[in-house]
C-alpha cells in the first residue's frame, strides 16, 4: 500500500515525467486490483450484473474486459 502512496503522491508532481510515469503505473496497479476483485466476486459466485453495479460500469462492458481472463483461467 506504501507503493500507492508514493505513487498517488508523484503523480501530482510538478514534473510531468515523473507524473506521468506515475499515472501509468497507478493504472496498472488499478487493473491488477480490479482483476483480483472480479475473479473473486466471481468465485464467490455473483452475476455479471452484480459486478456491474459495483463498478458502476455496464454488464457488457465488465463482461468483455474480464470473461476471457476467467475462461483462460480455468483450462
């Protein structure tokens, strides 16, 4: 959590290097974070829908980002 703090802080900074870089490691960390909640809200067997209206995002759009993750996930 040390490391999102340090980057939440840089990507403020003045020096749109240093920011930017943060801004896209902070996206990266969101992704990782945002698959991790979805395979296990899956496992713990909520709908689509569900995960949607958690995210505040469409059904269909959380279904295209993640379904082929979780089905390469389970061969």
């Amino acid at each position: 959590m040390e490391d999102a703090t340090r980057l939440a802080g840089a990507a403020s900074a003045a020096d749109p290097e240093v920011g930017l870089a943060a801004v896209a490691a902070l996206r990266r960390l969101l992704d990782q974070l945002e698959s991790l909640q979805v395979d296990n809200a899956r496992a713990k067997g909520w709908r689509w829908s569900d995960i949607a209206c958690a995210m505040g995002a469409s059904k269909q759009a959380v279904h295209r980002k993640h379904a082929p993750r979780l089905r390469l996930l389970r061969r």
